[in-house]
C-alpha cells in the first residue's frame, strides 16, 4: 500500500498537519521531521503509533553557513535516498524540500505557504504540483488562495475546545495573565532579529504581573525575572493556556497570529513584516509595536484605553467567514486517491 507523506519543519507545521495526520491510520502515512527545538518530542508525544522520521538536527546550527551545509543539503540527500514512488503516492509539507524530491521523482504533491516574500518561495513553487497561500492581497502566478490563515487548520471550534483545567497546573485565574513567547533567532526565519527581545525590557515589567513564558531557547532561563513562569515544553493544552490569558505577547510571528485567531488580544515584538499578520492586523486584534513600548502598550490594554473585539463574537466571525483548511487538504489526498484508481 502506498503511503502519503507528511514533511514537517517546524512546530507550527506540525499543528497545521494534526489533524491532516490523524485522520490517516498509522499505516497509511509517514511523518517526516528534523530536530529542531521541541518539535521531535512534542510529535512523538502527540503521534503515539505513527511512523516518525527525524532528518537533520539543527545542533549542527551555529549560523547560515552551517545551517546549509550541515542541515538542509544533507536532508534533502537523505530525503531522496528515502522517498521512492513505490512507497508514497502523495507528499503534503508546508516547506520545499521533499517538494523538490517529490518533483525529481514525479510523486504528487501539495504545499501550504505564508511567507511568499521569502527567496524559496520561487523554489517551492517550481517543486510543487500545487502552491497555497492564504488570502493575500498581492496575487502570485500559478498559487492558489484559501480563505484562511494556516494556524486556523487548528484552532477553529471545529478542532479546538479550551479546556480550562489547565490552569490548575500553573495557579492561574482566567483572563488574569499574561502569556509570553520568546523564540530562538537562530533560525534562518529569525537570523535578521535581535535576540532576547522580551528579556531586554522584561525588567519593566511590574512584579504584580502574573506572566507565563514559552522560552524556545532555555540557555538563559535564569535572567527572566524570578516571579515569572517558565513552561516546560512538551506542554499539555497550551493553546488553552493562551486562550484564557489577557494578552498574548511574541518575538515570533506564528504565537502572535495563534493569540489572534483565539481572540486573546495579541501584540508581536519582532522585525518581521508578513502578509499574515496583516490579515489579523487589520481586524485589529494583532498589534506589532516596537519592544521599548511593550510595557506601557500592555498598561493601555489592562486599563481599557486600547480595546479589541469581544473574543466569542471574534472567534465566531472567523469560524463563519473562513475555510476548514484540513478538509481542503484531505480532498486533495483523496483527487490523487480516487484518480490513481482510474
């Protein structure tokens, strides 16, 4: 039986496949990943069954040199060392590189983009059969738009119920949190980036704050401030731990949008300007602010002085106007499925 493949890169790609995945039965997909943060463990902690390949281990990662020589060329040798068109009938990723594979081979495959600016961008959509994007205002020759951003594969009411025991674990009151993500720049994603941009104004912050901090890189955990909570990943529900916060805060792009779409009033930190966050900017639920004016941004929404949509209602809107990105995916699979029988 051949199999479909599921090429994952990052912890976001593999919360827009969940469900994708576990609509197969273990047999029926491979999962392929690469080391990187807490993405091998939070698969095999949330893939119990399935097949797992882990292709590359960014420990190699000491900056962009390494990360192309030690990374990224020997995984897409191992990658076409491994798919064979015997073995996968289809190849889903929301990356490039077993696209290429995928097209060197003739194997069907799909990917699912939000960074289009990015330089692989052009190479992706030379490897892929079909290039998705969300619904931009820019168009882009030979890319196809779903009505949606990719994050909400996963947290749409369809998939996503908050489960507010989870606050028990942390002594949290709902809404009366702030929940903090602090991203390693040591990804290509992030090289430009100043490091540590939480921690560099984190001393601002008064001590009355109940804050809880997603720290991607651990190396200096002690100079948070010492009332802060730091998760320690794999985290159970922590998508409900955002839901029930006050305000989402990310030098990351992908935590901002997630806060977002939850409808926790949400403010990204970083340098990078994306088409994504714009959607979400414009319903101003997101706020990109420059790190100097994080504290007194976060006083303004505490005092009501900055006010965002109600998070019911906003959640509710999104459902009602957006595509189900799984069950895209899955009509996809089963096209090549049903045509494959011809």
């Amino acid at each position: 039986m051949k199999k479909v493949l599921i090429d994952i890169y990052h912890l976001p790609q593999f919360n827009f496949f969940k469900h994708t995945i576990l609509s197969f039965a273990p047999e029926e997909v491979d999962v392929y990943c690469v080391n990187r943060g807490k993405l091998l463990p939070v698969i095999q902690h949330e893939l119990p069954g399935y097949h797992i390949q882990c292709l590359g281990d960014y420990k190699h990662n000491k900056g962009m040199a390494s990360m192309i020589t030690k990374i990224i060329i020997p995984r897409i040798a191992a990658l076409f060392n491994r798919i064979t068109r015997k073995k996968y009938k289809f190849i889903l990723t929301a990356n490039y590189q077993a696209n290429f594979i995928g097209r060197l081979k003739r194997i069907p495959n799909i990917a699912f983009n939000d960074d289009p600016r990015r330089f692989v961008f052009s190479f992706l959509k030379f490897s892929a059969d079909e290039v998705y994007i969300p619904p931009f205002s820019a168009d882009f020759d030979g890319v196809k738009k779903f009505n949606a951003l990719k994050e909400w594969a996963y947290l749409s009411p369809k998939y996503f119920k908050p489960k507010k025991d989870c606050l028990r674990e942390y002594d949290l009151e709902a809404k009366k949190y702030i929940f903090i993500r602090e991203v390693s720049t040591k990804t290509s994603n992030y090289l430009s980036q100043d490091k540590d941009i939480v921690l560099s104004v984190s001393k601002d912050f008064p001590t009355d704050w109940k804050v809880i901090l997603s720290l991607e890189n651990k190396e200096n955990t002690d100079q948070y401030p010492s009332n802060w909570i730091i998760l320690k990943e794999p985290v159970s529900d922590i998508h409900s731990l955002m839901y029930y916060s006050q305000i989402v805060i990310s030098s990351g792009d992908s935590m901002a949008r997630e806060g977002s779409m939850l409808g926790v009033p949400s403010i990204y930190v970083g340098n990078r300007d994306m088409p994504a966050n714009d959607i979400l900017l414009k319903r101003n639920m997101l706020l990109k602010i420059e790190p100097d004016n994080l504290v007194h941004t976060i006083k303004n929404i505490k005092s009501q002085q900055i006010q965002f949509p109600g998070q019911t209602d906003f959640v509710q809107q999104l459902y009602h106007e957006w595509d189900d990105v799984t069950a895209l995916i899955l009509d996809k699979v089963k096209e090549i499925k049903d045509y494959s029988k011809k």
